[in-house]
C-alpha cells in the first residue's frame, strides 16, 4: 500500500443488495457488470501526511460526502500533485472520476498508477477493475491475480474469479475459488460475494460452506435460507442442512417462517417425522391457522404413522377442502377401518389425482371388492394415462385374480410410455406373487431384448439371491460382470453376494470398487460402511461414508440404522441411540433396527429402555435379523 493510511470502505451489501443477488439460486447466474463500489468518507488517522495535503484530503471528504464531486475531485487532484508517492490517493482520485461518469480518465489514472506503483495491491486491484468494467477481462487476469495473491482481500479475489469467467476460462476461475477458500476467511459481504460467484461456477459445495456460515451469523433470514436451502439441494447435502435449520428453531423458536421452511425441506427429502413435528408446532405459532397449513400437517403425520393424530388435525378442515377426503380416507385405512374410509367416497365421483384412484382402488381391495377397484384403475387409466402406479395395482389385482393374460395385456398397452418394462414388470409381479420360475423367465427375457442394460440380468442375480440359489446367482452376475465391468451396481451385487457368503475383505473391495465407480451413489456407501463396522475395520472411514450416505438421503432408515450400528461399533453410544431412535421412528416394527437399539442400550447400561424395546420386539415377532 502507498504511504496513506486512509480507508475506504467497500460497498456493504444492504438488504436490497441481498435479495437482487436471490436469482443464482435458480439460474446460477450472477451481476453481468462489476460495478465500482461506493467510496465512503476517508478517516483521518494519516499522521504520515503532511499538513497540506491532509488538509485537501478533509476538503474533498467533506465535498464528497455533500456531493459536490467537481470540488472533491479538484481537492484531490492537489492532495495527488503534493505527494504524488502515495498510492492510495490515486485510487481515490480514479474511484470519483467513475462515479462522476468520466470511465476513460479513471482508466488513465489507474493505467499511470499501475506503471508508478507496480506491486502496490490497492492499485493492482482497481486497475484490474477498471480493465474488467471496460471488457477487457482478459487483460485484468493478471493484476488482479497479483493482487489477490498478495493479500487484496475479497474485492481482489471477486474480481479475479469473474475476469476468469468472462474469459471463458470456468477451469482458472474454480481453481482461484480453491485458492480463494485457502488465502481467507472474508467478512459476511465477503462471503456472501464468494457464494455467488460459487454457484455461478457450478460449485454449490463451497457455495454452501460461505452461506452455512452467514446462516450461523445472521440467524433465519428468509433471503439467506433460500439461497442456503438452494445450495444444500445442488450440492446433495441434506442432512448437513437439516441439522443447520433444526439448529436455528433452537435459536430461534418464534420464527413462522423458519419452521415452514423446515417443514417443507423435510417433506421434500422424505422425513415425514420431522416434517410432521415442524408442521405441528408452526400451527401453535399461528393466529389464524389456514386449512393449507392443517392439510400440510395432516399429510406428514400420515407420512409419519400417526393416523389419528392425522384425523384430529383434519376435524378442523372444511371436508370439501381440496385434497380433505383423500387425507382422511388415508387415515382411516391406515387405522384398519377401510369400510369408513370407503364410505368417503360413495356418490362416485371421478378422480383426477393419481395418488387418490390408487387409495381407492387398495380401499375396495381391503373390504373385497377387487372387480370394482380393478374398473377404478381403469377409469383412472383412461382418465389420466398409462401412469405407471396405476398400471402395477391393476395388473396385480389381475394376476390376484388368476387372469394372468388380462396382466400383462394391461402392462403390453403401457409399454409405448414404459418401453422395455413389460418383462421386467412381469418379473417383479411374479416373485411377489411367488413365481419364482416365472419371474426368472420374464427377466431373462427382457434381458434377450434389451442387452445393452444392465436391470434384466441383474434382476435375475437378485431374485437368485433372493432364493439362496448362490451358485447360479454367482454364474449370472459373472455374466453381468463380463459385460458391464465398469457398472456400479454390478459391483454391489458381488459385494453382497460375497457378504451372503462370508467373503468379507472381497465384499468390502467390491463395495470400495462400487463408491470409485459412482461418487453419488449412497447405496454404495451405505453397504460399505455397514461391512466395514462389522468386521470392525477403519471405523472413523466407515463413519464417514454413513454421514455421507445420510446427506443423499437423511430419512433412509436403514443409512441412519447404519450409522447408528458404527456408532456402536466406535463406543459413542449415545450417538448411536440418536440415529437407530430415528431409523426406529421411521419403521417402528423393524425387528433389525429394534434389535440394534436393544444391543446399543445394553452397552450403555440403559436396561430398562433396553427391555422395553425387546418387549417391543417380542410383540412383532421372534428373532433378529440384518
């Protein structure tokens, strides 16, 4: 920096400034321009100045800030000819000279102070602005390169990143956010700018770190946790983003619009528990409860397996409010009274909402009338399309029926919208039906047909496996191997397949082949962290790839089960009685999931909870399995 110990403050990002900046959530777009930031008042604390020029400094601040920029810059002009050594003022002089619209002769000043004061940050930085404003990106790489390397601050690193972009050069630009997230932790504004470019770039992961941390400061703005929440959906890290806003409602337990966006995020990554709760305590917030709010809540605590509670929120809904009746009908069947549930719907209207033709139809089946549910799909077919929930139940209730050929006829006239699934969905009906010959055929048939996908064959592994008939499970996924080497799934299927026969080491090899070959696969691992706590192998890893499974999917009982199980195997009980109570509240009658929490409450010498959860168990039904 020049001798001048005057400051100027960057351009704060006031609350307009952060909601014009909301529309990279959707459009990973950013500001076209960059636009030189609004110099404020200089401080004063420059004892290194001379008299006089400190004098001129103070004449042109209070021009300045009285916006008289003609007398401000005339003031500044002099300060420069009285010490022309200092760096500082002519960025100043060049900063007024753009807010005064005169860009050439700011472009001037900055080029003649880069040449006087070639290593000078300050000037590096604007003077790489300047070339950036004027579309010169390419040429602005450099000092703003250099200056960001050499402690420019956010401003310099901001303008190197989007030089980089306007020169088309994505791979230079997310290097430098690399580089970037290692040479500082910027202010909020900082990185709040940092954030954008981010997602700009395609990189909502560092996006979501800067923005994580604003949350953490700011607390539940809703033009902060849209973006947040927008981030966490790119970069797959849900569970990381729930915690975060579960945090907040902790923080702040007032905060309506906190608690609805909680709600809504966990509806939308399947975690009706936390979904239901959310829904039922932003209605106790609530003056004037809206029937939208109580069908919301209504609908995750069906979600959630609390149908009563389910019913009593809908007692105070209008039972011609749309989407009421199915709501209530869900509720009642789920209760184990489908004659009620039926008697909803006895004028016979038409449906128009899939998810209801398709509760109808099971509601008729459970009080045994399969003929009128099959005539419901129908009407719901003909009405809405070949949608493929609706074409599964009614070739089901055929093949139920023992009209096999009516089955597949329905899953034939699907075909042109579902091409290639014919087979395979004769396959699936059979092995549920009991089949296993028939459904072995199908899928070797659709294999035939479709050679260039892996599903068929491994279908056939599955239903193989299914049977305990290893050997020939172990011929076909040979096959598959063969002529899929490179094909994720098909190594979960050998590591299974070596787990199911006491290969560990090979299984968890398979399972780490399957992670290299698909980075977004959960699945993957999933599988790899439950071997791998099993055999009691690199549980801190094993820990790692469970919490990375359970940000794909945070409502997966069997991840949190999973976590829960390496938690044990790592001694952090209580942790792990946090995680296997969710996979529990997820499916309450899970025998493999009880089972854990009663080994886990053992460990932790909680036996009463230990015994009230076999008890549990016991009720279900005898015995434990994985």
């Amino acid at each position: 920096m020049g001798r001048a110990a005057l400051v100027v403050r960057g351009q704060g990002v006031t609350r307009g400034g952060w909601l014009l900046l909301l529309g990279w959530v959707g459009c990973r777009g950013y500001l076209h321009r960059v636009e030189p930031p609004v110099v404020s008042p200089l401080r004063q604390d420059a004892a290194d100045l001379t008299p006089a020029v400190l004098r001129e400094v103070a004449l042109a601040r209070v021009a300045w800030e009285e916006g008289n920029l003609d007398e401000a810059a005339a003031h500044l002009r002099l300060a420069v000819a009285l010490d022309p050594s200092d760096a500082h003022l002519r960025v100043l002089e060049a900063r007024l000279a753009t807010e005064k619209g005169e860009r050439e002769r700011a472009s001037r000043i900055l080029e003649a102070a880069s040449e006087a004061f070639p290593q000078d940050v300050e000037v590096l930085s604007a003077w790489g602005r300047a070339l950036l404003n004027d579309d010169c990106a390419a040429q602005a790489v450099i000092p703003l390169r250099t200056a960001a390397l050499s402690g420019g601050g956010t401003d310099a690193w901001a303008g190197l990143l989007q030089a980089l972009v306007a020169s088309a050069d994505p791979d230079g630009a997310r290097h430098a956010l690399d580089e970037w997230v290692v040479a500082e932790s910027p202010d909020a504004d900082g990185r709040w700018e940092r954030a954008s470019l981010a997602m700009r770039l395609g990189d909502a992961c560092h996006a979501m770190d800067d923005l994580s941390v604003l949350v953490d400061v700011r607390g539940a703005e809703p033009f902060l946790l849209d973006p947040y929440i927008g981030a966490a959906r790119v970069c797959v890290r849900y569970r990381t983003a729930q915690n975060q806003l579960l945090d907040l409602t902790r923080s702040e337990p007032s905060s309506t619009a906190l608690w609805e966006r909680l709600a809504r995020f966990c509806g939308e990554i399947h975690d009706p528990v936390c979904a239901a709760d959310a829904w039922s305590h932003l209605e106790r917030l609530t003056e004037d409860v809206s029937s939208d709010l109580l069908l919301a809540q209504a609908a995750a605590l069906g979600d959630a397996g609390r149908p009563s509670e389910a019913l009593a929120v809908l007692d105070r809904v209008p039972a011609d409010a749309p989407g009421a009746r199915y709501q209530r009908a869900r509720a009642l069947r789920a209760l184990g009274d489908p004659k009620a549930a039926w008697k909803l719907y006895a004028r016979g209207e038409s449906l128009s909402f899939q998810p209801e033709v398709r509760l109808l139809a099971e509601i008729l089946v459970d009080v045994g009338r399969r003929e009128e549910a099959a005539t419901v799909l129908e009407k719901g077919i003909a009405a809405l399309g070949p949608l493929h929930g609706m074409v599964r139940d009614l070739a089901r209730i055929r093949l139920e029926q023992r009209r096999p050929e009516d089955a597949w006829a329905v899953l034939t006239r699907a075909a042109e919208v579902f091409p290639g699934a014919v087979r395979m969905e004769q396959a699936t009906l059979l092995a549920e039906s009991g089949d296993l010959g028939g459904a072995l055929s199908a899928a070797r048939e659709a294999d035939a047909q479709h050679p260039e996908s892996s599903v068929f064959l491994g279908e056939v592994v599955r239903l193989l496996v299914g049977a305990s008939r290893l050997p020939e499970a172990k011929v076909a996924l040979d096959a598959l191997r063969s002529r899929f080497p490179a094909d994720a799934d098909v190594a979960r299927m050998e590591g299974f397949l070596a787990q199911r026969e006491g290969r560990t080491d090979d299984a968890i090899r398979w399972y780490r082949s399957a992670v290299a070959l698909d980075a977004r696969s959960p699945e993957a691992r999933n599988d790899l962290a439950f071997t791998l706590a099993e055999a009691g192998q690199s549980l801190d890893e094993a820990a790692r790839f469970a919490v990375d499974a359970l940000e794909w999917d945070p409502a997966n009982p069997s991840f949190l089960d999973t976590l829960g199980w390496v938690y044990r195997k790592q001694g952090r009980f209580a942790e792990a009685i946090v995680e296997l109570r969710r996979a529990v509240w997820l499916e309450p009658e899970n025998r493999t999931f009880l089972g854990h929490l009663v080994v886990v409450y053992e460990a932790a010498g909680r036996r009463p909870e230990a015994a009230a959860v076999q008890a549990r168990i016991d009720a279900i039904g005898k015995g434990v399995q994985r």
